[in-house]
C-alpha cells in the first residue's frame, strides 16, 4: 500500500504522541503517510517528522490515500466519513474519545493493525443520506451527505416547533415537538438514540425517524424502508429560521415553508473491521444496554 493517510487534531500533545505510536506501526507497509499540511510546523516543532510524512492538504490528502486512520473520537471519524464516500476510501478508527462506537481499535490496541495489511480483515459498508433542502417555492437550494443523521431543531433555543412529515406524497403526521432525527442504522446508536428512538442493526436496510421531547404521547419513533423519501416541512409560524444539522456539524438555515427531503444516498462509508467483535458485543461493551 503506497498512501495511508494519518488524521487526527496534532495540536493535542496527547494526539500527535499516539500519531507517531501508529506511524510506528504502519511505516514499514507503506511507501508514504499522508498528513494534513496544516499540522506540518506542528510535527517538525515537536522533532517529529520522519521520512515517510508527506502532508498535503485536506483535499489532495482524502483523494490520494488508500486507507485513512483516524485518531479521535466519533466525531473525527463523521467528518472523516464524509469526506471520503465519494472515493471509496476504507477507514480504521482508533478510539481516543469518550465512546468511541464507530473506532475499531483502542490504543492498547495497535498491535493488531499489522492484521490489515496481512489481509485479515473484513469491510463494514455502511449507508449514508442525502439531504436536499427545497425553498417553499420549489428551488433546491443545496444538498449534502450524512452517516449518522440529519436533525431538524429551533437551533439553541430548547423551543417546540412545528414539522410535518412526509414519505413522498404520502402525509405521515405533523409533530409539536423539540425536533426530529432522521437517522440511519448507524445513527441510531447516536442523537436518536438519547431522544429515545431505538438501537437498529446496521445489516437492516431502513431510516428511523425520532421525534424530540414531542408534546404529545402519541408520538413515537417510526423506522421507514431505505426506498423511503422523506420530506420534512417547516409549517413552524413563532419561529423566523430553523436549523438542519447533519451528524452534529454542518448547519443550515431551514425557513418557514421550505422541506427538508432525506433519502438513502447511494454513497457507503466502508469501515475496517479486524476484530472478531459483533455488533451486539460492540452495544454491550459500550454500555448501550
């Protein structure tokens, strides 16, 4: 393997010490380790840089690597998820979080990552959304992936607003509630999880949508098919602007009559798996039951 890329935030001491443990590791199986140009002062101040390290920007970096190691929590690995769909890219994360659900490796680890590339191992695809916010005059405005959700809220202020949903034509029902999250398998584990929506197996090819704190006892969370194309209304009149967020970071301005349609995307995040470990092993150890 000729590029691996290496990320992780090298402005953490903690962080750039167990970069280097893992370049350790994966130096003699690659030809050069990619790392964000943008941390290049910061590994030759520390008396780091070794002759593997090539850094790149961002862009050239996540289009060039062949694997991506992502040192971090769950967050690191979304953003590194996103980014690397279009191309196909597998990812091994290595907890240095709080949960770390989406990691393979802890940093005890790491002696199994010679396991990769001795081809002992085995690809987690997951699904990712897509979703197109529409004006309420019908004009696509923009659209963007997500892997674990995509939430619809006041933004701040802890307000219930108003949201209708649909699947296609088809209404669903209007909520007075917080928000809803229209998540994934994979994100069921996360935010729609702690709105109390339910732990979904990754191998189920469907969408959960999880109304928050809903003002209403006969709201609950609803698990749609993966062909299913939800629309999501703001029929909210107290509020000026809501918010999109997708997987906790990227948040846009969702106005009075413009919809926010969630469908499956034809995109996959292809997860390194080296561990023999299940998913039902995975929730226990993380104390999700």
């Amino acid at each position: 393997m000729k590029k691996i890329a290496l990320i992780t935030n090298y402005n953490i001491s903690e962080k750039l010490a167990a970069a280097m443990r893992v370049a350790d590791k994966i130096a003699s199986y690659t030809e050069e380790i990619l790392i964000p140009v943008s941390f290049k002062e910061r590994v030759m101040r520390s008396k780091n840089h070794r002759k593997e390290f090539t850094y790149k920007s961002v862009e050239e970096l996540y289009s060039t690597a062949e694997l991506v190691i992502v040192l971090g929590g769950d967050g690191a690995m979304l953003d590194t998820a996103r980014r690397v769909a279009a191309t196909g890219t597998p990812i091994i994360g290595i907890n240095m979080g709080r949960v770390g659900y989406m990691a393979e490796l802890e940093m005890d680890e790491l002696d199994l990552l010679p396991k990769f590339f001795e081809g002992k191992y085995r690809i987690d695809e997951r699904a990712m959304l897509e979703a197109e916010v529409i004006s309420g005059k019908g004009m696509k405005k923009f659209s963007e992936f997500a892997l674990n959700e995509a939430t619809i809220t006041n933004g701040s202020a802890a307000r219930i607003v108003d949201l209708q949903l649909s699947d296609g034509d088809e209404l669903v029902y209007t909520y007075r509630a917080d928000g809803l999250v229209i998540a994934t398998p994979t994100g069921s584990t996360a935010y729609s999880l702690s709105a109390g929506g339910p732990i979904i197996d990754p191998k189920l090819a469907c969408l959960c949508v999880t109304p928050i704190c809903p003002h209403t006892f006969s709201a609950r969370p609803l698990v749609f098919p993966d062909t299913a194309e939800l629309r999501v209304k703001n029929i909210c009149v107290r509020e000026k602007v809501l918010k999109l967020t997708l997987d906790g970071r990227a948040t846009y301005d969702l106005y009075y009559g413009d919809s926010v349609t969630v469908r499956r995307s034809g995109l996959t995040v292809k997860l390194v798996r080296i561990k023999e470990q299940s998913f039902y092993s995975k929730i226990r150890m993380k104390k999700f039951v």
